[in-house]
C-alpha cells in the first residue's frame, strides 16, 4: 500500500488553515436508495516499492480539492497527534455491549493499516466484550470538504462498523438529533453485501438514508472506499466512487420552536470517528456463528480534502408535495387496477427483514400476500407506500378491503421513515376475516408537514402466516 510521509501531510495541512477559517467566518450565529451514478474517485495509488516507502502528493490529489488532512497509517501505532481514543462502558448507547477501551489489544496499527478488534471474554461468569472506538475531536475538526476512508469490515452477527461524523460542540444546537450527525458508512455483520449512509438531525428526528448493495462481492472480502461529499447545502455519499446517495432538505429545532436558519445543524465543525460496535438495537447480538477471531475492522486511510472556498448563501429546498389523484386519493394503484414491480421504490413495495419470508402478487385488483415465515418484527413481512403529503392541522382517512384465508391479525400505520419513524396513524391491530370487508381509520396530522408519510400494512409477528388479500387502498384528506 503506498503511504504519503508526515512531513507533506502538515504541509497539506497548514496550506488549508485559511480555507478553513474563511468557511468559520460566515458561519451563522444561529445555528432512499438512488440509482448508483459514476463519478471521478481519487486516484488510486502505485504499489509500494523496495526503493521508496513514500507516496508523491500527487498519488492523493483530488480534482477541485486540496488535501486538508490525512492518515496512511504508515507508522507502528495509532497517530495520537490526530485520533484520541474514546472509552465507554457497556450499554452507553443503542443497547450495544461491548466497552469501548483504550488498549492496543482492541485499537492498533498493523501492515499500514489501523485495526479496531472487536474481542470476546467473560467476566462476572457472562460473556463481555471490548472493542475500539477513535475520534479526531479538537485535533482535525472542520467544516465542509470530501472525506475518504478505505476500509474492509468484519463480516458476523452482531459486529457494526461504522465511518461517522458528530459536531464539535454537540451542545451548540442541543443534544442528539438536534446536533446533527453524518454517517458516511455502517454494515451490518450479518449481511455485508449492503452499506448505508446516512443522515440524522431534528427535532423530532429526521433522517435520511440511502443504501448500496454489492453483487456478487462483499465489503467483507476486500477494502472498499467510502467517502461523502459535505457542502452548506448538500450531502452526496459515494462508494468506490458511485453517487447513491444525495440529502439537501434538513433542518434542526427545539420541540415546539421555530427552525434554526438553514443549513444548520450542518454548519458548524465536526469531526470524524471509527468504531467496531458488538450487538445493539439494529445489528441484534453475537451468537454462536460470530466469528470473534477475526472481528477486525481495518482501516487503510483516511483523507479529507476542502475546496478553496465554499457559497454560503444556500437556501432550504422548496418541498414537493405530491398531488391527490381525480378521486381525492394520494396512493397510486391503491385498486390494484396495474400490476407492477413489487422490488422497486416505486409506488407499492414488498418487503422482508428479520426472518419474514414470503411473496406478494397482483391480480384481480389485489394484491395477495402469501406468508412463509411471519419473522420476529411488525414488519419482517410487510407491503407500503411512500411520498404521502401529510400536512400539519390537517385530517386524514386511510380505507382498505380486506381478507384473508383463514382469520388472522394485522396492522396498519401511516409512518414517517423520514422523520424518526413517528406514526401519524398509530400501529393498529385489527383482525381480517375469511369474508371480504372494508376498514376506515381517521386521523388528524399533529406533526411537522412531511411530504413522506408511508402507508404500511404489516404481517409479520403476529402467531399466523395466513394468506391476505387487499384492495380499495385509499389515504385521503378529509373536512
């Protein structure tokens, strides 16, 4: 792997101090999956040879940046001029159950690579674990500019690395979401084919989320490079230099407030962090499978580039709300009347998670769906629609028709999957018969206009896998 010396790399760093202090002075004092497009990726490196262990700068330009700051991690241990390590005892956050440490058995640096090691034990006679976790807080804090990590994850249940991105002053805004917080990738052990990027802030919680899938490779099998793209009004994530993902509308606030000036939360420094999380709410916990030996997350760089000057002067993006059909009903095909693709995020998508297996089909104005394994959650066997306009003050029906081959429950909602998953409509359990009738469900919008309410029906978790058939799908606005 070819490495760039320390000296180019303070060079590099002192020549972007003005950059970084110009973006400081007009900072205000208040402060799902896309289509994969190419795009122009740094380019990539000459091997290492026997007569030289330097890398030319040129190795690491970027077209339309200057290289701000970077580790190759050519050296024998971690950089502590630029990482700090971040201890944490178990359960800090997000259920996990690892501590996070400040020993070389969970955070080294090894053939030019830094490793985070995640590492199984027993203590109180229970399993306990530690693993690493790094931040460059009040060492490399900035704002705006490309960060570049090249990485390979671990791949077993339970292990969660992520590349991410949390302010300087988390208290400047307010705590967590009002803050603001940028992943630039998290995997999931159990399937390493897929990485997410994503996007979090509010109050209530927003976030936005895009996802790119490998086929036929994993991020497990070989280092990959992940990078994001942070400017006052936009976010672009790329992986392997493929744009997936793109995010422009946010925004912060306190509960009952009105909104910060855009673009804030994101216009103020931050900093980056790495880390190997064990278990928790998302990843579920190790188990027998998790292969402790070789739960390592590796690092083989991390670059973050600015460009010479940024445009302040954004505005928040106007918001599309979409528009109710002739009859007054804002979900498309709601009779079934069409067949469509039931994978893509077009209109009605079927979907499996959490042991959920099953099909779904449209025929006869309905659509059928046939439940193999009802899975551990709501939703592990679930069908939806996106891109609902729900508006504050405003009340809404939503009606189906439905049965099913033997009487069986279900429940339906109206979420919001942009917004921290609240529900407009509450989860509501009703139960359908082997006789065809129609359910009605009125609500009224109390919360922050969204043009992204999701209309949800759920199989999953509820003691049957009897077939359903549904139609006559409405969400309308009502006096």
């Amino acid at each position: 792997m070819s490495k760039m010396n320390r000296f180019l790399c303070m060079l590099s760093a002192l020549s972007m101090t003005a950059a970084l202090f110009s973006c400081g002075e007009e900072k205000s004092s208040e402060p799902v999956s896309s289509t994969a497009e190419e795009t122009t990726a740094a380019a990539e490196t000459e091997p290492v040879t026997e007569e030289t262990t330097e890398t030319a700068a040129s190795d690491i330009e970027l077209e339309g940046y200057n290289l701000l700051w970077n580790d190759e991690f050519d050296g024998d241990a971690m950089d502590e001029t630029i990482w700090n390590y971040e201890p944490h005892e178990p359960g800090w956050t997000n259920e996990e159950l690892q501590e996070y440490t400040t020993s070389t058995d969970n955070v080294f640096v090894k053939d030019g690579h830094l490793v985070l090691k995640a590492i199984k034990s027993e203590k109180d006679s229970k399993d306990y674990y530690t693993s690493g976790k790094v931040t460059t807080q009040n060492k490399k804090d900035f704002m705006y500019g490309k960060v570049v990590v090249s990485a390979k994850v671990p791949e077993s249940q339970g292990l969660w690395p992520a590349i991410w991105m949390m302010p300087t002053d988390e208290s400047y805004y307010g705590q967590w979401p009002k803050c603001g917080e940028i992943d630039i990738m998290e995997i999931l052990g159990n399937d390493t084919s897929k990485a997410y990027g994503t996007l979090h802030y509010g109050e209530p919680h927003g976030e936005q989320q895009g996802t790119y899938e490998l086929s036929g490779d994993t991020y497990s099998d070989s280092f990959h490079e992940f990078s994001v793209e942070w400017e006052p009004g936009e976010f672009r994530w790329y992986i392997d230099g493929n744009l997936y993902h793109t995010a422009n509308d946010w925004f912060t606030a306190v509960e009952g407030e009105e909104e910060k000036p855009y673009p804030a939360p994101f216009d103020q420094t931050f900093f980056v962090q790495l880390n190997l999380a064990v278990g928790g709410t998302w990843p579920g916990d190790p188990d027998e499978t998790t292969d402790f030996d070789n739960a390592e997350f590796e690092v083989d760089y991390v670059r973050v580039y600015q460009k010479d000057s940024y445009d302040t002067n954004v505005s928040k993006p106007e918001k599309n709300y979409k528009e109710a059909d002739e009859t007054g009903n804002f979900l498309n095909n709601g009779d079934f009347s069409a067949d469509e693709d039931l994978t893509d995020d077009q209109d009605w998508t079927f979907y499996l998670a959490e042991g959920g297996a099953g099909t779904a089909s449209i025929h006869d104005n309905m659509i059928e769906i046939q439940t193999e394994k009802e899975g551990t959650q709501d939703y592990s066997v679930q069908i939806f629609q996106p891109n609902l306009p729900m508006i504050k003050g405003h009340k809404y029906r939503m009606s189906f028709d439905a049965y099913a081959s033997e009487e069986r429950p279900i429940v339906v909602c109206v979420s919001a999957p942009t917004s921290g998953w609240i529900r407009y409509l509450p989860d509501t359990e009703l139960t359908i018969t082997t006789e065809k009738q129609t359910y009605s469900y009125d609500f009224e919008m109390k919360d922050k206009d969204d043009n992204n309410g999701r209309a949800e029906f759920n199989l999953g978790h509820r003691g049957s896998t009897a077939t359903v058939y549904i139609t006559n799908v409405r969400v309308e606005e009502i006096e």
